[in-house]
C-alpha cells in the first residue's frame, strides 16, 4: 500500500477524512455512529414494510411516505461502507470511480426526498383544500406515475454533472472534508477551471431542492388560509396536526441542507471539524429523525406497527 504522501498526488485517488482530530478516538466515536445508522436503517425499514403489510395504510399519504422511507434508505446505505471503512479499519482511500458513484446515489437520493417532501406537501394541500376530490385526483395510477417522475428527475440531470466531473484533473491536495464524497468538495480539488461545473451544480440544485421548498412553502400558505376560514376551533386543530408530521420532516431535512451549502459555499476558512460535523448531520439526521416523527405523531402508522411488532401488547 503506497504512503499518504505518494497517494495524494495519485490521478484517481482521494483520502475521505473522519472526525478531524479525533483520529485515535474513532473506535469510540464509531459507537454512536453505528447506533444512529441501526436506528436509521430499522426505523425506515418498518414503517417501509408496515405500510406495504397493512391493508389500512393502503392510502395516497402513507404510499407518498413509504418512498420518504426509501430514499432516507438509499442515503444510510450509501455512506454506510465508507463511514465503516474510516472508523473501524482506517480505509480513507477512495477512488474517482467509486467517488463518482458515491456521489451519483448521496446526491440522487437528496433530490429525490426533495420531490417527495414537495408531493406530501400537495397530498396535504389537495386533502385540507380540496377533500372532496382527494380520492378521484390522487388515484394509485397518479400516484406511481408521480413516483417513477420523482426516481426520473432525481437521477437524469446527475449524469451530466457527474461526466463533467469526471474530466477534471486534480493536482492539488486529495484529502476531502467528509466521510464520504460530496460534489462541491470533490470539484475544490481541482486545478482546472470549474466555472462550467459550479454553474450547473448549482442550477441543478435551484431547479430541484430550491424550487420544491419553494412550492412546499406556497403549498402552505394555501394551507393556512384554508385552515383559518374553518369555523370550528376543533376542526382546525385537527386540520393543522395532519400537517405537523410532514412540516417536521422538511425542516428535518432543509435545514441541514442549507447549512451545509452555505459552509461550502462561504466557509471556506470554517475549522475542518466544522465541516464534518455538519455533514454528517446533513446525512444522517433526516433518516434517524423521520421515523421517529411518523411514528410518534401518526397514529395510524404507532398502532400498525405495535399489531405487527407487538401483537400481544394490543
């Protein structure tokens, strides 16, 4: 195995770093990580598999909630050997190949939980604003014609960027910030002009993650303004706490996106732990925390799961 010294000008290989100054520590600091991905990993596990089993759950907001499931999966299980690789083994070389496809399923699966977060925002809209005509608009045919859109748009305009990266060359130091790759930190270490790369990157991200929160957030003033011309106080109550699951789960996931764009994109002379800390909450947050939100403010999804799991208990 070459030294660190003559891998980091390698053509194709790069070192992913763990918790920056904590390297002998990273035995320890596994614990914690492997328990957030177990909890990560099982928790959308069984709301995937109680929705598929449960006849009752066979409705448009569970279906649009299963895919939140599947691609909060997608993204654990795309960091997952890598963070292994780092911790346990001290395995930081990566090549630009597997970086590439890395890169193709973090990113493709982020912007396709953007699209779902957008279609659950107007499963609420179309339920609050318009119940008359939720069963005849958000039919079974719609709704997986809407989830083939979603896997479609997430993917096609990755491929592009992901070639566009490919044809860089780097001269400058391998070692990226996260435990895993990402596409901005990725093209900082290029020595070629990534003007072409930068502005479709980021007009990927306006046409996708800032235009769906965009649209989420016009879907709920509509919302709002539906809500408060109910009359009854009650009626209202309940109308907003269907909603409070979903707007959880967007701040869940938004927040850390943004957070971490902006240290990308202003921060460069943020400490490395800085970073880290906040990519892994970026990943790692919204597939721990989604479950736990379902689960604990959706009654329909808390009493499937205890007949399945816990069918003595009820």
């Amino acid at each position: 195995m070459p030294s660190f010294n003559q891998s980091i000008f390698h053509p194709a290989v790069f070192f992913l770093t763990g918790i920056p100054g904590f390297e002998t520590y990273h035995a320890w600091i596994s614990i914690p990580f492997c328990c957030l991905y177990a909890i990560a990993i099982s928790g959308n596990s069984m709301i995937w598999f109680v929705i598929i089993t449960e006849p009752s759950l066979h409705e448009p907001m569970y279906y649009f909630l299963s895919m939140l499931s599947f691609t909060d999966l997608g993204l654990c299980l795309s960091t997952l050997v890598t963070m292994v690789g780092i911790f346990w083994f001290n395995a930081r070389e990566i090549s630009l190949d597997a970086c590439i496809g890395q890169m193709f399923f973090i990113h493709g699966f982020t912007f396709m939980e953007s699209s779902v977060l957008l279609a659950m925002a107007f499963d609420r809209f179309i339920a609050i604003c318009n119940p008359l005509r939720y069963a005849t608009i958000l039919t079974n045919s719609r709704i997986i014609k809407a989830g083939v859109a979603i896997l479609i748009r997430g993917t096609t305009a990755l491929v592009p960027l992901l070639l566009l990266l490919k044809r860089l060359s780097f001269c400058r130091s391998r070692v990226l910030h996260h435990s895993y790759c990402f596409h901005p930190d990725v093209m900082k270490l290029s020595c070629a002009d990534t003007k072409i790369n930068s502005a479709f990157g980021l007009a990927i991200v306006i046409a996708t993650a800032a235009l769906d929160l965009v649209l989420i957030l016009l879907s709920y003033v509509l919302i709002i303004h539906a809500v408060l011309s109910i009359a009854s106080p009650e009626e209202r109550k309940k109308a907003f706490g269907t909603c409070v699951s979903h707007l959880s789960a967007v701040a869940t996931f938004y927040i850390p996106m943004i957070s971490l764009s902006l240290v990308h994109r202003f921060g460069k002379h943020a400490p490395p732990l800085a970073h880290t800390l906040i990519a892994n909450i970026y990943l790692l947050i919204p597939p721990v925390m989604n479950p736990i939100i379902y689960s604990v403010k959706t009654k329909q999804i808390r009493k499937a799961m205890l007949r399945i799991f816990l069918p003595k208990l009820i």
